[in-house]
C-alpha cells in the first residue's frame, strides 16, 4: 500500500497532522494508531475521565517510571491515552496554554526565536472556538471547543472564597498569558460533551477518501532504504502490513511510544541500542532522554456532610443524573469534576507581580467517603 505521507499516532499532534496534509495539501495519508477507535460514551460523557480513570480502562495504558530516588525509591505511574485522540479522549479537559514566561523560557534554553509567547498566539487563536472570550487572546470560530463550566460541585465556590481569603486574586481568564489567582477552570467540552483532537480535527476530513485510518495496529519499526525513511511495517488483525510513503514518515506516537519506536528502527543511543541487539542505524543519543512531567500529589479531606460528587453515581441519584444528562447535557455528569483552578507560586511574596505559578492546585469535589478516618 503505498501513500505520500504515513503519520503514527492518532493522538493530539497526530490528528492535527492528519487533517493539515489532507485539508491543506490534498495529500494521500495512512493514519495509524495502536488504540481503537473513540466510540465508548465514557470519553463523551466529561464525568466519565474519573471513571476511565480509577476503574481502569483499556483506553488509558499506564506506565511505569524508574525508581525516583527522591520518592523514597517509588516508581511513578504515567497514564497515557491508548484510543483514537490520544490523551485529548481521556484527559480531564483542562484548557491551559501555559504562562508568557513558559515560552520565554523556551526560547532561552534553546535559543529558537520561534517560541514566544506572541508568536504562537496567532495559532492559539486560529484553533480555538471559545464560547466566551473572543479578543485578541481567544478565538471563537476554530474547530476546538473551549467552555465554561456548565455544573459546579458545592464546594467549588467555597474553594475559590477560601483562596480568595488567602489573598489570590480572583482570575477570569488563565490563558491571556498570566498564570497566577484562582478560579473557574474553563475545559476543552461543547454543550456539555468533551471536544478532542479527534473531534475537532480528524472528524472533519474521516470521509475525505485521500485519509485511511488503522486502528488497534502495532507499529513495529520504521523501514528504511539506504538513509531514507520509506514506510512503517505493522501488525493489524493478526497480520503484518508494511505500507510505504513517498514523501514522509512521521511520528507521532507520544513521549514514550516515539523514542520507542525510534529506538527499534535503529535510532537512538548506541550503546543502548546494540545492548539490545538493535542495528545502529543513526547514533543519538538524546533519543530516549530528558523526559519531564508534571507530578500529581492527592491531598485528602473529610467535610462534615455530604458534598461534591460523593453518592452521585447510586441508586436515585444515578438515575436522575443520567437522565438529566441524556435530556439536557447538564449536571454533575457534565463536570469534569475538577472545575475550580489555584496558581500559586510559593517562593515569593505574594504581593509581587507575577505572571507564572509554582504549583497548580486543583479542587476535585468529595468523590468517595474515607472507610476509615486518617490517623496522625
């Protein structure tokens, strides 16, 4: 089978990718991703990331780190989206850009004048279709959906008072470029419905004839000619297919898959790779490498009473949420149970002027009653 571009991976950067070679170029392309496709009603349902979440799902693969040192010798779990969409299908649909000073940063570290804040920001626009802000941070005419929340727990105004209390600003827009204060975290939903890369971007050229997706297929390597990158071989349904592209191959199978298969066709650092029994096929050794993430610490409470979303999703109350969920996508089903947002930044005053937070603190409502109560 033979296309001008092979694109590996159907999550966010994947779908984006698809969708500019098609729409732009008019491109033949083999999209291939080793989930299946996003048809389960818990990526629609916002409410529903908890559940895929905690309850385990075959849409989320989870790895695990190296022991870290500084956690006592602890590995990490690192969940990642395993479906059409990638992390976009199964995230909790927090839309943040990041601060002004996250980009300059970029552009000092890697001395690439193409990371400023101002210069992405036209395509922050061109994206988005916000259903609030329109002006010269936001736009509302681009093909992902960005929302207020429509439902919010009890607790989330208590949680944005107290922080008030406490002297963080009260900020009804954390992605013009500062990032600090707290409020109402708006999500990547429409009318009530998670909006990923796969709906906003792959749905709109699906039955463009020139795009053929493959799900549930294994890439395997990347085949060569000479210095050349010619195709992939994969596995689907039991068979293996190697398909060719006259023009490209590119990857874009997320942090851990890309330097994976990178590594299997030849590419990475030497060493590791002929301890493996891997042909060098180019040694580099940044392959693999320099990985960073965003560590999540839980911090439990009990409240006197019942709050959140504790008992949401029993007897009576299941079924008049999901009923009012079906009838009008509104009610606790709708939330992605995370609605309020604190940027702080814990290692300077807070009277100084900032634009950038330290640490993120999310209010995730009661979901689950303590069997036993914590000891000291």
């Amino acid at each position: 089978m033979d296309y001008d571009y092979i694109v590996v991976g159907a999550g966010s950067a994947g779908c984006v990718t698809a969708n500019r070679l098609v729409r732009e170029w008019r491109a033949k392309v083999l999209l291939v991703e080793a989930g299946p496709p996003a048809n389960s009603a818990l990526i629609r349902m916002p409410a529903g990331t908890f559940k895929m979440l905690f309850n385990g799902s075959p849409l989320i693969k989870r790895y695990a780190s190296a022991p870290q040192a500084s956690l006592g010798g602890r590995a990490v779990s690192i969940p990642q989206g395993n479906v059409v969409g990638g992390g976009s299908s199964v995230n909790a649909m927090a839309y943040t850009r990041g601060s002004r000073t996250d980009y300059e940063r970029w552009v000092a570290a890697t001395g690439d004048p193409g990371w400023p804040w101002e210069g992405l920001l036209p395509y922050f626009r061109k994206q988005e279709g916000n259903q609030r802000l329109d002006n010269e941070a936001h736009g509302a005419d681009g093909p992902l959906k960005v929302s207020d929340p429509l439902y919010k727990a009890d607790v989330a105004d208590r949680f944005v008072r107290a922080m008030q209390r406490k002297g963080l600003p009260f900020a009804t827009d954390f992605n013009a470029g500062t990032l600090r204060g707290v409020g109402y975290m708006q999500t990547t939903t429409h009318r009530g419905q998670r909006c990923s890369a796969a709906d906003a971007f792959l749905a709109p050229v699906m039955s463009d004839p020139l795009l053929s997706l493959v799900t549930q297929a294994n890439v395997h390597r990347i085949v060569f000619e000479g210095e050349r990158a010619v195709g992939v071989e994969y596995t689907a349904g039991g068979a293996l297919v190697q398909a060719r592209a006259s023009c490209e191959v590119i990857v874009c199978a997320g942090a851990f898959a890309t330097p994976k298969l990178l590594m299997l066709s030849g590419i990475g650092p030497a060493a590791h790779l002929r301890e493996h029994g891997v042909e060098v096929r180019v040694d580099s050794p940044g392959v693999g490498e320099n990985l960073q993430d965003h560590n999540v610490a839980v911090v439990s409470m009990t409240t006197h009473g019942q709050h959140g979303y504790f008992g949401e999703d029993r007897g009576a109350r299941a079924l008049w949420n999901g009923l009012q969920y079906l009838a009008f996508h509104n009610g606790p089903i709708a939330s992605n149970g995370a609605e309020t947002m604190a940027f702080v930044n814990l290692s300077v005053p807070r009277t100084a002027n900032r634009t950038c937070s330290s640490i993120a603190l999310a209010l995730c409502g009661p979901i689950r009653r303590l069997q036993s109560r914590p000891t000291a």
